[in-house]
C-alpha cells in the first residue's frame, strides 16, 4: 500500500494553548481512516492544517510524498484534498446545483476557450460543470432539489450537499469532518453507505467522527488524538482495546467499547 | 431621434448606469467601491487628453479604461487584507488622491480643467457600452467567475476551501469594475466638453453607491432601475425647484426603511 | 520653526481628532459609517454662528451652540433616519443609504438658509501674541488647543468613570451581551449620537474660529478626513481617533511647509494608505471583528 497522505510531526499552538503537539500520521491509499478523540483534542485543527486553511506552527504535511505545507486552500483543493465543514459552511445564496458547481470551479477551463480567461462566455464547461454537479448530488442522493437553496434543506441534506459539492472537484482524498452529526440512526447506515461507496470509486477518506458506531463499520484504521496528540494508531480492533484510548474516553458517551 | 434635451439626458442616464454597474461588479464579490468617482476621473481624463492629441475615439476609450483598470489592480492589492468598512474608506481615500492629482496635474488643466474635449459621444454609442456591460453582469451571473464573486462574498473561508483564488477573484472584480468606470469616464468627458477634478468627488462616488443600494445590490437589474431612479427623480422634481435634493434625500431615507435591501431583491436561483 | 510647525500641526489635528472621535463612537456602537457627519459638523460652525451674530455671544457660549446645535440634529438623525431601519432588520447597507439622504438634506436646508458663500465667523479674541520658548500663539489658537484637549479629557473621564459611559463601551463591546446585561440600548445610541455630534459641533466652531469662515460645504472635506482619520487610529476606538487626528494635523502642516500646500489633501490620504498597509487594522486596532 502506497501512502497518500503523510503528516509529519505537526504542532499548531494558539495564544496560550497548544491544539496539536507532533503528531504524525499516514494515510494509506484507498482506505477510509479515522480520527477520533475526546472534545478539545485538536481533530478540527488537524483537518485545517490538512486542507491548508491553517497554517502549522512547525511539522510538515505531505500529499503523494509533495511537501504542501505553505500552500493555500485553493491550491490544496485543485491537488486534490477536498473537505466539508463541522458547522456546514453553504452559500447560501447560491442554488444546491451552484454550490456543487463551485466545488467544480478549479476543474473548469478557462485559457483562451474564456473570455480573457473570466470564463464569463464559456458555454461548453458550463455545461459540462453542471453535468458534473448533478451527478453528484445524484450520487449522494438529494438528485431532485437543484433549484432550491440551501437554507430549504433539511441540515441532514445540506452535510450531504456540501459532500457532493466536495467530490466536484475530483479529490483523490476527502476530509469528512463529523458527516454524522446531527443524523438519525437510519440516516447514519445510509452514509455509511455513502462512505463506502466514496471509497469505491477510488477516493481515499480521511473522518472525524465521533459517532463509534459508524467509525468501528467503516474505518479500516483509527487514530485517536487526546490533548493534541496521538494516543493511539492502528486499526480498529487494536486501538478498541488499547487501555490509553479507554483512560482517554473514560466516563465519555461515546466509549469505543460500545462500537459494534 | 430625440430632442437635444432629453437626448443629452438619456446619455447622461446612460453614463450613470455604465457606473452603477461598475460597483456592482466589486459588490457582488463584497468589495464595496467608494471611490468609483476615481476611476471614472482616469478614464475621463486618459481619453480626453488622448483625442485631444488626435487618436480617435474608440482607442482613446479603451485606453482609458485600461489604465482605470490597471488603477484597480493597484487599489484592489492593499483591499485583499481588509473587508467591509475598511474597504470602503480604502476606496473613498483613493478617490480623493486622484482628484488632487488632477487638480494639480497641469498637462491636464490643473485647477483650471481640461477644455477643448471633442464632442464625440452619442446615444448609441453609449446605448451599446451599456449593453456590452450589462451583458457581461448578466453572463456573469451564471459563469465561473461570477459563481466565484458570489461564494467570495458570502464565505471567504468556504471559497477558499472550495478551489477559489481570493486574489485573484476579488482583483479581477475591483479591475472589471474599475475598467467599466472608466469607460464612462471616457463617455462621460467627450459628452461634458469641459472636466475638472471636482466633478469626480466624493459625491460622485456616493451617489454610485446609492445607485447599486437604492436598486438592489443583489439583483444585475438593481444597479440599473437605482441609477435611472437617482438621474431621472430630481428631472421630474423640477417643480420643487430648489428644494429638489431635501425631497430627494428624503425619499433616500424613506427607501432605507421600507426597503432596506434596495427595491429590486435577489432572483430566484435558476440553474437551467 | 519646527516646534512652531508642530504646534500648528496640533491645533489642525485636534479639530481632525474632535470629528473622527464622533465616526468612532457611532461606528464602536452601532457598526455604522455615518456619511452625514461632515454636515452634522458644518452645522455646529452655523449654530455657533447664529449666536455669535443675534445674542452677540463671546466664544464659549458660541461652543456651548455649537456642541447643543449638532448633538440635537445628530439625535433627530438618529430618531428619523437610523433607529427606523434598525427595527426593521440588520441590513448594513441601508442605514448607510440613509447617512447619504440626510446629508444631502441638512446640506441643502443649510445652503437655503445661509446661502452658498463663505460666510465670516465675526469672533475677535484681543489680537495679543504669546511668546513662549521660541513659540508665538496668539489667543484664538491657545483657545482653541485649550478646548479641544479639555473636550477629549472630558470624554475619556466619561467613558471610564461614569456609568453611561461604561454602558455605552460594553455596547461597543457587544450590542447583543450588553442588551441581555440589561443595558437600555436606545438610550445608549441615542446617547452616543449625542454625544460624537456635540464633539462634531464643537469641531465646526473650533474650526470657524480658526479660519474665520464658515459654509454650508465646510463638512464634505472634514467628513472625509474624519473618516481617514478614524481608520488611521484604528475602526471604533476613540483613542485611536484622537492620536490619529494629531498625527495626520501634524502631517499635513509638515507638508505644506516642506513639500507643497497644493498636495496637502493628497497627502493625507497617502498617509492613510500607507498606515493601512502596514497596519491594516489602524495604529490602535480594538480588535472588534469587523465583517462586512
């Protein structure tokens, strides 16, 4: 197995407090891995300073053995790491079909095919882009609502747009930041569905989840970070039973021991 | 065609429209302009000295607006780090520098103005520029960079996130925006006959902004029914005389409390 | 010569300071760029003017009418113009659309009544110079530096040792936490208009008796300034407004007297630019999010 994503010893401090002190992972290609841990442990900084949104205090991250650790988002997405957001983060006066449509944005030509390059006359990517978004939001099942906008989506459709509007862009790996949250238990095995079937088509994910259920059915390794490190690394059945992870999740809802 | 009166009215109208959507462009990526007054100065005064020196017209107007663009690229650099009303000061500060770099420009006039501008403007040919403009705000709307502008505006961070150049996004904005400017400028100037640095003032860039504020900021049509309302009003309100700008300031006043987002709202979303 | 220029220069800045103070309060406040203030100070001068010219009033009661003149209009602004669209929603544009309107009224009604020319401000203070280690002030400029530093003394004792004006700092802070804190947030920004017009209106006749003039247009350029002034010092913070008043009087006399009067106002907001490059947030940054 070949390792698509590579973090390397990262620590981010903020004023007076450190989110994430040298921690290390890797990500192998095609695989559906989890990052778990306590609240506070530092999961969404990880996943900021994966996607470039944040910069790390030192550590650096790799994508296919390239150093992208200074690149800015945009660039980040166009190498191929697509993401959504814990707290859904739609345009809210776009079209569902639109926001998918922006997530295709850095695939879309512009060169001399666009007017000066604006892509304001570019018929032909237009309509390829919006071939592309309907699919996608096909795929992650809300196909029929294209016209609305997204403030008229239950929030449990407007996590699944913002996936279709993530898989857009092509990703080679996506960053799912708690899809769960917020979802039924049937709505739950749908996107465990989902997330298999993301994988399927070639797309290696990295999750924060805190639903153990979900994580333990479909992550094929697990890394547990508590306090801004990790505290344990391996696949499921390994880290379910490593008595760090236990001291960690003591006495929280969510012990791994309920997972399966 | 029409009179010489509502002729000259109708290219004046035509003008204002070319500026509001010239902020309209900026706003849509939330980059609120108060110095499109500035730009309009550039084009106006660019093309004018340049068919003054012989160069026909429709070069001279281009080359106007390119250097207002190229004017844009410059304001629009220090405005990527800031937002909102830092933008707007930024802007409004810009203006004035180019209206006392005018205003003491002597090539140009100086303090006295620049006179001798060939009458070269006509109804179509305005008629056509804010055709071409609209069109592109219109396109744009449902293009890259226009879906781009607007995902600029409501989330940087998600924009980002999702494949946006910020950069480039907001500069492309403020130079289209700076770009259109200064083609009224041009316009503007070989209608006027006569420029000087005061007639690009402060006012000049509020009453842009009002153009796009009173209309709707969110719908391309906003900007053109607020400029046509703001140029016309104070022509049917001759009858107050000279009381024309309190009834109309009032009525600016009114329009914010009954319809604080501009006359026109957003368009239902249509992805065809 | 140069601690001359710099005396000149601080006497131009603190009339700068008086108006961008006002920006400040009502931005801190209410988030709002009031583009009527220029005119709310162009009225003070007026005010201060009227007194002067019926009751044949000395200087300070020629303040005390300018300070009461533009504290009432910017409080009927507030009644007619802000607090409507307030309760209507939080639009952030249109209560800037209504700053426009009532700027075009205030300046039209002033035009009417004052006519459109320079209009002498006929104050005489006794022509004596003071001399004073190399420097020579005569009465009307020791007046004038004497006021404005009192007034901004006055207000930075307001805000930190009197209860409204701790009330109307929490509000700056955060509208919402102050309201459920149970801070009347009407009288607060009623309060605030108040008080930035009154400092605006003070400005106006500071301003008249310095260059003895006064028109209905005097509030455009200083509205203007103002505004560079307040983003010099740092959006929303009053301290940031008073040293950014100094600093760009104390420019600007520098430039004329070194470089060109003819580029004064252009170097002003050079100067802005420049500060904002370096400090996009101001000198004094209160570090209020400012959004949109």
């Amino acid at each position: 197995m070949t390792v698509l994503l590579q973090i390397d010893g990262v620590s981010r401090y903020f004023a007076g407090y450190t989110a994430l002190s040298d921690v290390s992972t890797a990500v192998e290609t095609g695989t559906i891995h989890a990052v778990i841990g306590p609240n506070g442990a530092g999961k969404t900084t990880l996943f900021n300073v994966v996607s470039g949104v944040l910069l790390p205090s030192s550590g650096q991250v790799r994508f296919a053995g390239v150093d992208y650790t200074r690149r800015k988002p945009d660039r980040v997405l166009a190498m191929g790491i697509a993401r959504n957001f814990q707290q859904v983060r739609l345009f809210r006066g776009l079209s569902v079909l639109e926001n998918v449509m922006i997530g295709r944005h850095c695939r879309m030509a512009t060169g001399a095919r666009g007017l000066l390059g604006l892509g304001i006359f570019n018929r032909a990517a237009e309509t390829q882009a919006r071939a592309t978004a309907r699919e996608m939001l096909e795929f992650v099942g809300i196909g029929a609502r294209n016209e609305r906008l997204p403030g008229e989506l239950t929030l449990v459709d407007q996590r699944r747009l913002e996936i279709a509007r993530a898989l857009a862009s092509d990703p080679r790996l996506l960053l799912l930041d708690e899809p769960a949250a917020g979802m039924n238990p049937a709505e739950v095995r749908e996107l465990t569905g989902l997330i298999g079937r993301i994988r399927d088509r070639g797309i290696t994910i990295l999750m924060v989840e805190h639903h153990m259920r979900l994580v333990m059915a479909a992550a094929d390794r697990i890394t547990v970070l508590s306090a801004g490190r990790v505290i344990a690394d391996g696949p499921p059945q390994q880290v379910q039973r490593d008595e760090l992870v236990i001291a960690a999740y003591l006495g929280k809802p969510h012990a791994p021991a309920h997972g399966r | 065609m029409l009179g010489g009166y509502w002729e000259s009215i109708a290219i004046f109208l035509g003008i204002n429209v070319l500026m509001s959507i010239s902020l309209y462009v900026p706003m849509s990526a939330g980059l609120i302009s108060l110095g499109q007054g500035g730009f309009m100065a550039i084009g106006a005064y660019v093309s004018a000295l340049l068919t003054k020196g012989g160069v026909p017209f429709a070069p001279a107007l281009l080359a106007g607006s390119a250097v207002a663009a190229a004017a844009g690229l410059l304001v629009g650099t220090p405005a990527l780090r800031i937002r909102g009303i830092y933008v707007m000061i930024l802007t409004l500060g810009f203006g004035e520098i180019v209206r006392v770099f005018f205003l003491n420009f002597d090539p140009a006039g100086g303090a006295s103005g620049l006179v001798g501008i060939p009458p070269l403007t006509t109804l179509p040919a305005v008629l056509a520029a804010c055709a071409v403009a609209f069109l592109i705000v219109w396109r744009l709307r449902h293009a890259r960079l226009g879906r781009a502008m607007i995902a600029v505006h409501e989330d940087e961070v998600a924009a980002e996130a999702m494949g946006i150049n910020l950069t480039r996004t907001k500069l492309l904005a403020f130079s289209i925006g700076a770009f259109i400017a200064g083609l009224a400028g041009g316009l503007y100037a070989h209608e006027a006959l006569f420029i000087d640095a005061n007639q690009f003032d402060f006012s000049r860039s509020a009453v842009t902004f009002l153009y796009v504020v009173l209309g709707g900021a969110a719908n391309p049509f906003g900007p053109v029914l607020g400029a046509a309302i703001v140029t016309l009003l104070p022509e049917f309100l001759r009858f107050l005389q000279d009381w024309r700008m309190t009834f109309f300031g009032s009525l600016l006043i009114l329009a914010a409390i009954w319809r604080p987002d501009g006359l026109l709202k957003a368009p239902v979303p249509r992805s065809r | 010569m140069l601690l001359q220029q710099l005396v000149n220069g601080l006497m131009l800045g603190s009339t700068y300071a008086l108006v961008a103070i006002g920006y400040s309060l009502i931005f801190g406040v209410l988030r709002l760029l009031h583009l009527a203030h220029g005119e709310v100070f162009m009225v003070g001068a007026f005010a201060g003017l009227e007194l002067v010219v019926w009751w044949h009033a000395g200087p300070i009661a020629a303040l005390v009418g300018g300070l009461v003149g533009s504290a009432l209009i910017g409080m009927l602004l507030e009644f007619v113009a802000f607090r409507p669209i307030r309760r209507r929603g939080n639009s952030h544009l249109a209560p800037i659309v209504s700053t426009i309107g009532a700027g075009l009224v205030i300046q039209e009604v002033m035009t009417k009544i004052f006519g459109s020319e320079q209009t002498a401000f006929p104050v005489h203070f006794s022509q004596t110079e003071y001399h004073l280690a190399g420097l020579t002030l005569d009465a009307t400029q020791l007046f004038i530096l004497a006021i404005s530093f009192v007034a901004m003394l006055a207000l930075h004792l307001f805000v930190t040792r009197t209860r409204y004006g701790i009330a109307m700092r929490a509000t700056s802070e955060n509208l919402r936490i102050a309201a459920v804190l149970g801070v009347n947030i009407d009288q607060v920004v009623l309060l605030t208009f108040a008080l930035a017009s009154g400092l605006g209106g003070l400005a106006g006749v500071l301003v008249g008796l310095n260059f003895n003039a006064i028109s209905p247009y005097m509030g455009v350029e200083m509205g203007i300034k103002g505004m560079a002034v307040m983003l010099i010092g740092g959006l929303g913070s009053i301290y940031g407004a008073m040293a950014g008043g100094l600093i760009l009087g104390i420019a600007e006399v520098l430039s004329v007297a070194y470089l060109s009067s003819s580029l004064r106002d252009g170097f002003a907001f050079g100067l802005m630019i420049l500060i904002l490059l370096l400090r996009p947030r101001g000198l004094f940054a209160t570090g209020v999010a400012v959004e949109r």
